[in-house]
C-alpha cells in the first residue's frame, strides 16, 4: 500500500519542522474521502490554528463494489478562543472504484462512467477536488476534538455542493502546552 509511506513521511516532515505545531488524528465520516476516512492532519506553523494540511486514507468495501480513496489538502484553522475553530480548506482525492456485479451467471457489468456517491467517474481511477467549510471543537491544551462540515467535491463531470463530513479524534497537545 503506497499511502502509507507518505503518511509517514508527512508526520516526520511536520514533526521535525513545526515543533510546536498542533497535530490531529481522526476518523471522518462522509468528508472529503466520500466514506469513511482516517486522517492526519498538522499546521505549518507552531500553535493550534492557521494554515495546514492534512492526508488520509479510507474507503469501504462490499461483495461487488470497493471504494479507496486518499485525500489531501491544505486547510486554515480560525479562532478568537483557541477552543471553537472554523476550518477552511481546498484540496484533491484520488479515488479508486471498482463494481463488479455478476449478472445471471456469466455475465458482469463493469461500465464507465457511473455514479459513486452521486460524483460521476469516467473510469476505476480518477481524482476529484475537494472543498472544506466547516466547524471544529478542539480543546487548546489537546484532547479530543470532532467537527462537522460541508464538503463539495468537484470534477470535470460537475459539482456536488451538498456533502457533509463528521470528525472525531485526538488533538495532540503542543510542546509548549505540556510546560504551561
């Protein structure tokens, strides 16, 4: 599986450049993956809002149908409280969908385009953009986080403006949070 080597060199490229910066992990519902997701996520800079970016990898998969997505992306984290965030954020997915139903013994369909999730592909591996506008809870000292937001995606086929994506997981604390 090549996401993982970039995930893991994400986290120790943000780790050795950004000491103090607020790193996340969680899952997403829905989101900018389409299905389920575990994302990665870290500023660019030290402290717990401004620009960053975020990786994961997710999908689901059913006895004729799999889904794989990678998202990634850059997004800014605004707050006046440190505690209640509102997330912005552009990025793209990779997505790769294979259907494979067999019909009457024998014969299968496996036909592009088709709909996944209301997003026409033209084919098993296409990339898609992604938009991020949403709210985060996150404690400013770490702890467990979660958000909810609305996720267009986009493509050459069209624009989906109505998706929606939930998040829950843990907001690690900064360096210069453990001291305080």
């Amino acid at each position: 599986m090549r996401i993982l080597p970039l995930i893991a060199f994400c986290f120790l490229s943000t780790t050795l450049l950004a000491q103090g910066a607020r790193k996340n992990l969680y899952i997403e519902l829905g989101g900018n993956g389409m299905a389920f997701n575990v994302m990665y996520e870290s500023r660019f800079k030290p402290g717990n809002s401004g620009a960053g970016f975020k990786v994961g990898a997710g999908g689901f998969s059913t006895g004729y149908e799999d889904l794989f997505t990678v998202p990634v992306g850059v997004n800014w984290l605004l707050s006046r409280d440190n505690r209640h965030f509102f997330e912005a954020g552009i990025g793209a997915t990779f997505l790769h969908y294979n259907y494979d139903y067999d019909y009457w013994g024998g014969t299968s369909f496996d036909e592009y385009p088709t709909e996944v999730v209301a997003l026409t592909i033209d084919s098993k591996n296409s990339v898609y953009g992604h938009m991020t506008l949403g709210y985060r809870r996150q404690p400013p000292k770490g702890g467990i986080m979660w958000g909810a937001a609305i996720t267009p995606h986009f493509n050459q086929n069209g624009f989906w403006p109505l998706w929606i994506g939930l998040k829950f997981g843990y907001s690690f604390p900064n360096k210069s949070d453990l001291t305080k």
